[in-house]
C-alpha cells in the first residue's frame, strides 16, 4: 500500500502546500479575508457522536477542506473528525479487498471511483434519504458517489500578445496565423487521462456530440499544431509557469492554477469557452466502520453553504448550484461553475474503457 500521512484530528493543521492539480490556496484565500459565508447549524438528523476518519487528497486542498468543512462538521454535529491525507482508489482497493478499511470517506475523482466500481463493489450506496441532493448540477449524483469540486480545464492565453485579441475556443488555439507563437499541452504521462477533446472541438466538432472521442481524428488535428506545441506539461505548477514565463503565449491549464496568476496582475487570461469539467466526489469504503457517521459527514458537505466556503478558499467550483446565493457575485466570475452552459462534462465512463491505448498512442505521439 502506498504510503499516507498519519491520521490525525483536524485541529492540528500544518503549513499549507501545494496538493493535487495545483490546489492553491493563495489568491483564493484573499477573497475570504477571514469572513466565510457562515454555517451556524445543521439538520438535526445530521447529529451523532464518535468519529469519521476522511482521507483527502492533501495540501492546500485539505487545508481548505479543515476550515471550511472540518471544523464546522465537528462543532456542529459532535462527531470529531480524524483526517488522513494521500487518498487514492488503490489504496481504497487495498483496504476493502482486505476488509479492513481504514478510511470512512474518501475524496477521489470520479473517473476513480468508477474504475474501480466496475472492478467490484468498493463503496457503499449513498443514502439520499440523509443526503439532501437538491439543487445539484445534473452528473454530480451518483449511487455511490456524490460531486463535491468542480475543477475546469480552459484555454489559458497572454494578454500581452495578439494585439489584445481573445481567443474564442480551440478554433482559435489552433488559428497559428492569427494567433502565432508557442502553445503547451497537457502530457499523456501524468497519471490522468490525455486531454485529446480540445483536438476535436477545433476541428468542428460540437460539445455535444464529442463522446464517443473520435481519436484518429483528434490525433490528425493535434498534427496540424504539433510544431507549435514547445512542451507537454507534466504538472499543475508547470502549466502555470510557462504562461507566468512567458515561455508559451498560450496553452491548457486547470483554472485554479491560472487565477493565482490573474489575481497576481500577471498578463495571462483565461477563456470559459470550452471548458471541460472534472469533479472531485465523496464516497464510502465498502465496510467503512463509521459508515453512518460517514453518511453524515457527505450530508454535510452537500449543504450549499458549506460548498460555497469552500469555493471562498478555493478556485475551484461547487456542485450543489444554491452555492451560488452564499457567494459574491465577483467571486463567481472566477469559478467554474459559473461556466456550466459554455463547456462539457468530462466522460468518465468513455475514458474508463479506452484510457490506456489512448494513453498509449498519445505518448508515441507527443514523442514525434
């Protein structure tokens, strides 16, 4: 099993650093200047005792989560939180294949969860009775998940270049006569899948109509700008530095390591057209120990004020969209969920079937 920091009350938080996708607390955390939106009582079915132990994926991630969720969750309802950083659907495997599960909650991608669904029965069924789903953006509820962060992946671009033109959408990414200069891309060799969707949408393909992925075509497109593509990022940080370098004027990112920048009076911009949404989900470890307290604690994170203290300390957007009446409407501008009619919602049921010879391909691609 692949090594986590040691479970401990929430109450003891260290220094904030640099989690998963780039999760920064940073700019983010100016907009709640300490004042966030507040939650001052639950529902009364929503109380217990003991504990739950939630496994997060760490960092700023987790040292948002602590304050906005943790804290409040364990003051509320009396039941104390235990948390463990470095959660991961191999360990989630590990744990339940050998019947001990560690964790009662877990956050993990959705792609994971389903993976790992098809492989056997790794998590509870939620209990809606208990979780209040209303107000939920359509693919966030599952029967053993529920969408908790909503994460965009844009088109970032310099505002310095272009004689202060904007790029629309990919049709203008691949545009190198009125849009010259050096690009980036996400590589295929980061653990996630290949973001092979923007190839589509700018050869014509509408959102709508992207899944099943064509992928000769997206390969054929990808083509056309592969001389222009100068490097394959291989993480969060390293996207936004190319931008904050200017060493490509234009490239993808996950928007929360853009608005840092933006927020920072960098030149760079991000566009919302086109913009494919990934979410972060809770979920229950088949054989969980404190399963109800775990029930509870999802409940919790589903209430839309609570979402939206998050989305406070986070550039990341929220699922329960009655989020949006807790939070200013500038601090909306820069949230994903903002953006629900101009984008797609990543396919996490195509890429669980063709991930690893789309991975494959993309990798002898990018290689020339």
């Amino acid at each position: 099993m692949a090594k986590t920091e040691p479970m401990r009350p929430f109450a003891a938080p260290g220094p904030a650093s640099i989690g998963r996708r780039g999760l920064l607390l940073g700019a983010a955390a100016a907009w709640a200047g300490g004042a966030l939106p507040s939650v001052t009582q639950c529902p009364d079915r929503l109380r217990g005792s003991g504990s739950v132990c939630v496994a997060t994926a760490g960092g700023a991630l987790s040292a948002a989560q602590r304050r906005a969720v943790f804290e409040p969750f364990q003051a509320l309802t009396g039941i104390t939180v235990i948390e463990t950083e470095g959660s991961s659907a191999a360990q989630v495997k590990s744990q339940v294949d050998s019947r001990a599960p560690q964790w009662d909650a877990v956050s993990l991608e959705f792609s994971n969860v389903l993976d790992l669904s098809r492989q056997g029965e790794y998590f509870e069924k939620l209990d809606y009775g208990l979780i209040d789903a209303t107000g939920f953006a359509p693919g966030q509820v599952h029967e053993r998940a529920l969408g908790s962060l909503l994460v965009g992946t844009v088109i970032t671009y310099s505002t310095r270049e272009f004689d202060g033109r904007i790029p629309s959408g990919y049709k203008d990414f691949w545009d190198l006569e009125k849009f010259p200069g050096p690009r980036n891309w996400m590589s295929g060799a980061i653990g996630i899948c290949p973001f092979i969707e923007g190839a589509l949408l700018a050869d014509g393909v509408a959102r709508d109509a992207l899944y099943p992925l064509d992928v000769p075509r997206a390969f054929r497109s990808l083509t056309r700008i592969r001389d222009s593509i100068v490097k394959f990022w291989e993480s969060g940080a390293q996207s936004a530095q190319l931008m904050a370098d200017e060493e490509t004027c234009m490239g993808i990112a996950w928007n929360g390591r853009i608005a840092p920048l933006i927020a920072a009076g960098d030149p760079v911009g991000i566009q919302w057209n086109d913009v494919m949404f990934q979410t972060d989900n809770w979920a229950i470890p088949k054989g969980a120990a404190n399963r109800g307290n775990a029930m509870k604690f999802i409940a919790f994170t589903a209430l839309p004020q609570v979402q939206a203290r998050v989305s406070m300390l986070l550039d990341y957007g929220f699922t329960n969209l009655r989020a949006a009446d807790y939070l200013p409407p500038a601090r909306l501008q820069v949230l994903p969920s903002n953006y629900l009619d101009r984008g797609f919602n990543f396919d996490a049921a195509w890429w669980g079937d063709n991930k690893r010879d789309v991975v494959e391909e993309f990798t002898q691609w990018a290689l020339g």
